[in-house]
C-alpha cells in the first residue's frame, strides 16, 4: 500500500498529544472514513393492524442519513453499502381494550422473514378512561449486501393495539413521541 496516496486528509499518523493512531488514520483503518453507512427514521402516525394480520410498518421522516434510505413503499429501507449493521428500534404502543393485547413484531431482508428476529410484547389494557400503553424495542446485528433492504412487521392478538404517536405535550411540555423509530448504523464490512 502507497500510504502517499490515500484517500484521507493529510495528518500525521500519530496524535502528538496522545501518541495514538490519530482519529483521521484510526477512521481510515477501519474503512470507515467519510464513507460512514447510517440511517435514523421515524414515524409520525397512529399504524393499526387486524387482529392476527402481519403488516408492514411504514416511515414518514428521514432524521439523518448516509448510504441507508426510506425506499418505496416506506416500510423499506434499503442500503447501499455491505456489511454488518447495529439496527436498534422503538414502538410504541396503544391498547383501547381492557386485557391485555399481545403484539408480535419480526425483521425481514428482501422480503424474508429474518430467523430469530421476532419479539413480542403485551400492551397492558385500558384501565378506567385512560387507555394501555408500552414502549417496546430491542438493538441486533444483521448483514446486508448492497441494495438489499430491511422491513419491520408486527401483528396484534386482539387488533385493539395500534403503533401511537403522541403529540406535543403541555402539562406537562415535552415533545412530539414518535409511533415507531429506528437506527441504523454500520458495524463492520463483510
């Protein structure tokens, strides 16, 4: 390897206050560099499902991306770059019946159901006027090729849960709480 041709900035290889592999050559290293591969979506959405129904669950914002994207229809999301990928999510959830609602979410790449990749959740019910709630997620590993593309799905038991967004608070303030939200990023080539 010709060092003198890299494709880095010019800096020394070691950090003079540390002694260390300087971060621009760490970065480069490692393969990362500038061509870093990540993605960050959510939802802004109430997604309900029939009971017993597997359905896609879909994205509306783009918070931050490179090289991992919202494709069409927008329950995918594709990447443009192989390798192993962090993919770390959360749901929240909305129960209008009184028991408790089960709900079963899973992965699929290429539109194949990812072995081992399902969880499932019970939303507690509606107690008195005020309705059940869950926050529900979980982070994975999972290996992409180029142009391959991940989905989430998930089913209700009783189809009384729904995927809820919850608006901008007052009393007390906080801010708007996405139905789903999902991070992607690269952990290694292949």
């Amino acid at each position: 390897m010709n060092i003198g041709n890299t494709n880095i900035p010019r800096s020394p290889f070691l950090d003079a206050s540390t002694n260390r592999v300087s971060r621009e050559w760490l970065l480069y290293l490692l393969g990362l560099g500038t061509s870093m591969s990540y993605g960050a979506f959510h939802d802004e959405t109430t997604q309900t499902a029939t009971a017993n129904t597997a359905t896609a669950i879909t994205f509306s914002n783009t918070d931050y991306t490179n090289n991992v994207y919202i494709g069409s229809p927008t329950s995918r999301i594709y990447f443009n770059k192989a390798g192993i990928y962090s993919v770390a999510f959360s749901i929240q959830t909305e129960n209008t019946a009184t028991d408790v609602d089960d709900i079963t979410l899973w992965f699929k790449i290429n539109g194949v159901d990812v072995p081992t990749s399902s969880g499932i959740f019970g939303t507690v019910g509606k107690h008195g006027s005020i309705n059940g709630k869950g926050l529900f997620g979980w982070t994975a590993f999972y290996s992409f090729n180029a142009g391959d593309y991940l989905q989430m799905y998930w089913a209700t038991t009783g189809g009384h849960t729904s995927l809820t967004t919850y608006p901008i608070g007052v009393a007390p303030v906080h801010p708007l709480s996405p139905s789903v939200a999902i991070n992607i990023n690269f952990f290694a080539g292949l």
